[in-house]
C-alpha cells in the first residue's frame, strides 16, 4: 500500500508541496482501505446473524416435529 522509504526520500527531494500531496493521498488510500474492511466485517457479522437465526428456526421446527412423532 505504502511507497518504500527509497521512494519517500525520492519524492522529499522534491519541492515540499510534492511531498505534502503524496503524504495526502497515501493517508486517503489508507483511510479508504480501512473503511471498506470495517464495511466488509459488517456486512459479514450481519450474514452470519441471519446464518445463526435461519439455523435456529431450522432446528426448533426440527424439535417440534420429534415431539409430535414421540406424541404419535
């Protein structure tokens, strides 16, 4: 994600608003990256709540039919 420090000395020998501007796009493209992996995990806690809740309904009707089969 980030440039080798080689490149960060390359770019600091140029004019310090090169520099300012890099380090701005590098933090952006950090932030960017971040916010997409908290979305991801998001989205993913959510699938596997629903997951656990079908799995629960799946098992509960699964329980009754055995009652009403040792009922029979």
């Amino acid at each position: 994600m980030f440039s080798s420090p080689n490149s960060i000395r390359a770019s600091s020998t140029n004019n310090g608003r090169h520099v300012v501007i890099s380090y701005e796009r590098r933090f952006s493209a950090s932030l960017y990256v971040s916010n997409g992996i908290s979305k991801l995990l998001k989205q993913k806690l959510r699938s596997e709540a629903s997951m656990a809740e079908r799995r629960s309904e799946q098992l509960i009707k699964f329980l009754n039919a055995c009652k009403k089969k040792m009922e029979e």
